[in-house]
C-alpha cells in the first residue's frame, strides 16, 4: 500500500504521514507542487530523523505518477463520497490518495481513481485534518490486509 499526497501545502502533515510510512512500512508519493520547500536535509534538522526508513517518491505532476504507477487501484479519501471507508474492501497495493488540505483534487485526478471513499463523522463539521484522515484509512486497510509490521 502507498499513501499518494496530491499537491500538499503544510508540511507538518507531509512530516506526519512521512513518519507514518516510516513506523508502519507504507510508502508515500508526493505529487508537485507542493506548497513548501521540501528537502531531507531540512525534515532531519526539524526532527523528522525518520526520512531513513521511509520509502518515498517525488513526482513532478499527477500525470507522472499514474503513467509510472502500477497496475494497482488508487482509491480516493475525500470529505464526502459515498462509500465510507470501513465499508470497503482493500487490496494489496492499493495506493490512497489525499488530496491537497486547501481543495482536495481536480475532477480530472477525480475521475482516474477507482473508488472514493469518505470517514463517517459529525455532519456539522466539515472535515478532519488530512494527516488524522490518512492514519484512519491506512490503519483500517493494513488490519483488513494483515499487513501491520511485525515487531
């Protein structure tokens, strides 16, 4: 499984969800632009000493990444769809896409993910932070595959 950042804009949730790539084994792509200056050098100095153990890839723009990405599904976590996302089956490989925190993704990028998913919550919000979102998902689909590290 991957977790695919559309164009994300505050880096402490790209840190965050670096991190938890790192801790459960779950590589990142990263889709530019992003809304920061991104270098390692600069994640280790803030104490982001995780970059080490994360699989992780940059893509200069959503067109790179899906010509280059497998033959896997990608699968949508937005604020409203109509599948929440504990009613969904995962697959190995899967890679789930977030999209950017100020707009979500384009209708384009929309319209090239198999499914879209959405976490069921309190309808007088509007949405959770995208890195807590992410975790969700990415925790639920690992207990469905089994695929949780093994420490």
């Amino acid at each position: 499984m991957r977790l695919v950042l559309f164009q994300p804009e505050i880096p402490q949730n790209t840190g965050t969800l670096l991190r938890l790539g790192a801790c459960l084994g779950i590589g990142i792509d990263l889709i530019e632009p992003l809304g920061f200056l991104f270098s390692e050098r600069r994640l280790v100095r803030a104490g982001m000493d995780y970059m080490n153990f994360v699989d992780y890839t940059l893509h200069g723009s959503w067109s790179d990444f899906y010509s280059k990405k497998k033959e896997k599904r990608c699968i949508l976590l937005k604020a409203h769809a109509p599948c929440s996302y504990v009613d969904f089956s995962f697959q190995e490989g899967d890679y789930l896409v977030i999209g950017k925190e100020s707009e979500g993704v384009p209708e384009e990028v929309e319209a090239q993910c198999d499914a879209s998913l959405t976490i069921p919550m309190n309808p007088e919000v509007r949405s959770l932070n995208m890195a807590i979102a992410a975790a969700m998902v990415a925790g639920e689909a690992l207990r469905q595959l089994s695929s949780f590290p093994r420490g």
